[in-house]
C-alpha cells in the first residue's frame, strides 16, 4: 500500500496512555471496596476511528471520532452490578461507583457472582505485537486518496461496471485495560485498518449486481494496493452477470473462503459454554465424540501475533489460550468463559468477552479452520458436477437440531469448471451432516478477519433452485 505524505499525522494510544489507564482503573477497583462492595472489575477502552466512504469521486462521509469510557461490575453478597461512565473525573467516579454498589444490593443473588480465583487470573500480559504506529500517518486526506485510487480502478476495469456503492477505508486505534480487585491489571494497544471496495454492474434484465473485494490488518504494511482491490472487486462483480437459477437437485457444494467462514462460526454458536448449559446446542453431550470430517480442524487461538483477533487476556482478566474446539473431527472442547464455565462445573478456557457495560460472555479470539492439502482449483477440478458458493444470505439455522438452509450465490460447477453463475437459490443439510461430509479442505488460509478458512467441500448438499439450467 503507497499512500502520498498527509497533511496531518493523528496520535494514537501511547504505552504511557496505557499505564495511566491502568492506574486509574486500580483505583476504581479500591474505591468500589471503600464504598462498600466485596470485590469490583473495572474495564477501560481509549479509542480513536477514522472512517471514509467515497462514492462516484465524491466524499460521502468523512468521520473521526475519540472516545474513553469505563465500564465496572461490583460484586456485593453474591449480587452484582454492571455499569459504565465515560465522564472520567474524580467527583463524577465517586459517585458513579457508589451509586453501583447501592445498585447490586437490588440484584438477585447468585451463587456464581464472585470474582475468579486468584490462581486462574493472569500473571503477565505477552506482547502480541498488536500496534502498528504507522497507521497513525493516515488522516482522512490520505484515506480518500485510497478511496478514490481503488474506485477509479473499479470502474475503468470494465465498460460493465456502470455504477458504484463507493469505496470505504476505516482504521481503528486503542488501548484496552484491564484490572480485578483479585490481583490482576494489564492493558495493551492495538489497531487496524480496512478498505473495500463495492462495484456495480447493470445485467441484461435490468437487476444490479453488486460485488465486492476488501483488504484488512493490524498493520499498515499488510493492507493490498487498493487499486488491485478495486480491480479485484470488478472481477467478482462482472463475473455475477447473467446470474440465473438452477433446478432443485442434490450436489456438492464447494465453499470459498469468504462464504465458508460464516460456517466456521456457527460452529461457535453451538460449542461455547452459555448454549450448553441453556440447553441450546445439538451438540450437548458429544464431546469426544466425532462431529466432523477427520479433515477437519477448527482451533479459536487468540496468541498468534497481529491477527486481528488476537489478545492477552480475556473479558475475565485470564490468560488467554489456544483451544482446539474440534480436531481432526472430534469435539474437543467448548469455549467458556468463568460464569458459563462454573454453570457446567468446568473451568474457563480462557475465552471470555465483554463490552465495556455489559458481562462476560464466551466468545471467539481467532476461529480458524486449518488448511488442508488440496489447493482450492484442484478442489473445483475434482468437482463433477456441483455449485461453488461465494457468498451466502439470510440465517437459517437451528441450534438445537442443527437444521441449516442459507440463500446462496455462487457459480455452477461443470466437469471441474465454473461454468456459469448462479443466484436465487438455497442450500440446506442438517448442520451435524454437514460438517461430517466435509471430504476436500483447500491449503488457501488468509487471516483478514477473526473468523477464517480455507476452501473446501461438502460432499453432499440439497440445493433448492426453481425452473432453470440444471447444469446440463
């Protein structure tokens, strides 16, 4: 990525800022037992956005915004309170922990509101080389040249391309703190950045077709040329043309990486400890149990240095781990955090989250289903007969019997080669099925998002179409 010198360099979150913070938030954590509550957590977020969308070569928003806010849960006789303030002065916190200890006396008690063990909390916070400074050289002068560098490049890919919904590049900066009246504080910075680019093309039957390529990372460096990925995000759009239908029938279903990825984490839906113990997860009671393709490894590992959903330490203050949640098929572990964990009477795998007013909940640091062998063209070349699906619509799916249908479009695959494109049509299996037929896994891994996977195959799916070209 080459961008020409700003006018303006923006300051982002200094190692200094996230000493300050860290104070600030143990004092919170003194000052809650002072006012009477028997343990506090006290999260803090100093943030910076920076958010540009160009369209036809004109500006559309130009948005850049700070903001630090606190958020802290009390615990008082096996009650607790969650708040947040991001008014930040010492008169204004007296008051506002006070008035959060008087407001977990109201809770109902439960057993389970206390704060971790002290033996579980983190003891040093890794450097995961989460920051980039350099993401600080883009101001909003610099990030509408990108925008209209990857547009142009869009448009003048093909006389097709007659529109655009515009070009976007947005960055993100900030200082994340932690601290638990347990014994625990550590804060770290982190940032990234995205761009995407969204053409449009009018078809033969007068319906739009909208496409899209997108580049995002941690660090500057790791940003593509936007004008590849204007060009990229033409491609995909113009190759949409003449999108039709195909007759119901029963196929394989190839899955690229940005339509198989939302597969990845609904694995997460119905293997994280709060859907155990609400009894809403087919997958209750089979771990240690094959629930997949033996080709198939999805492991949630938050210490991989600069991926975007990488973090030292959880929503609980622990340190965080990588978890195999399914390997080479079987179900190795569901992802909890403390609270669900002791719901199950398990431990935590280190996997909470949590916004800055709300509780921990599981969540994911960095789904990834590992790569296979198969390079993703070997995988279409050795598909008959099928569809590759490159983006997927709607949420068709049940948790607790794994029943799945998504709207889907994609292209038909013909004696190994994509023949046309197809839309308008939906692809359904039960979830369980689904995975365990999973028979190619591609070697195409790329870690622009926190949810991620290569290519593969599902041996077997129920494609439901309508009148049209049944492939042959």
């Amino acid at each position: 990525m080459t961008t020409p010198a700003p006018t303006q360099k923006t300051l982002g979150p200094t190692a200094e800022l996230v000493t300050e913070l860290c104070d600030l938030a143990v004092a919170v954590t003194e000052m809650a037992k002072r006012s009477g509550a028997d343990d506090a957590e006290v999260q803090l977020r100093d943030g910076s956005e920076l958010t540009v969308k160009l369209r036809r070569g004109t500006p559309e928003l130009v948005q850049e915004a700070g903001s630090r806010a606190l958020g802290l849960r009390v615990f008082k006789d096996r009650r607790r309170a969650v708040t947040y303030t991001s008014d930040l002065r010492k008169a204004s916190l007296e008051a506002f922990v006070a008035e959060s200890v008087a407001l977990a006396a109201l809770a109902e008690p439960d057993e389970l509101n206390v704060l971790p063990e002290t033996a579980e909390l983190a003891t040093r916070v890794p450097d995961l080389d989460l920051y980039d400074d350099a993401m600080t050289s883009i101001d909003a002068a610099a990030a509408l040249r990108e925008c209209k560098t990857g547009e142009a490049a869009a448009l003048a890919y093909d006389p097709r391309v007659t529109n655009s919904e515009g070009a976007t590049w947005a960055r993100n900066l900030g200082a994340v703190v932690f601290a638990s009246s347990g014994g625990f504080v550590g804060g770290y910075r982190g940032s990234y950045a995205s761009f995407y680019v969204e053409p449009i093309c009018d078809d033969a039957d007068g319906k739009k077709r909208n496409g899209y390529w997108w580049t995002a990372g941690r660090y500057l460096s790791m940003l593509e040329d936007p004008e590849a990925i204007g060009r990229e995000a033409a491609r995909r759009t113009v190759a949409t043309l003449g999108s039709r239908k195909v007759e119901t029938c029963e196929v394989p279903v190839v899955f690229d990486p940005e339509a198989g990825r939302g597969l990845v984490g609904t694995v997460f839906n119905v293997a994280n400890g709060a859907s155990f113990f609400r009894k809403s997860s087919y997958l209750i009671g089979r771990e240690g149990t094959q629930v997949a393709s033996p080709l198939v490894t999805i492991v949630d590992d938050p210490l991989r240095p600069r991926a975007p959903g990488s973090r030292p330490f959880d929503g609980d203050g622990l340190p965080t781990r990588k978890n195999a949640v399914v390997e080479q098929g079987v179900l190795s572990s569901v992802l909890c955090d403390v609270y669900s964990a002791r719901k199950l009477g398990r431990r935590s795998t280190g996997s909470a989250g949590r916004g800055i007013g709300g509780n921990p909940s599981p969540t994911t640091s960095n789904l990834i289903m590992l790569a296979g062998a198969t390079p993703p063209e070997e995988i279409v070349r050795a598909t008959p007969r099928g569809l590759y699906v490159t983006s997927m619509m709607g949420f068709g799916f049940n948790p607790v019997t794994g029943d799945f249908s998504r709207g889907a479009s994609g292209f038909w695959i013909e004696d190994g080669i994509l023949t046309f494109p197809v839309s308008e049509v939906t692809v359904s299996c039960n979830f369980d099925d689904l995975l365990k037929r999973i028979d190619l896994v591609g070697t195409d891994l790329s870690l622009r998002s926190s949810t991620a996977c290569p290519t593969f195959r599902v041996s077997r799916m129920t494609l439901a179409g309508g009148p049209g070209n049944p492939g042959r």
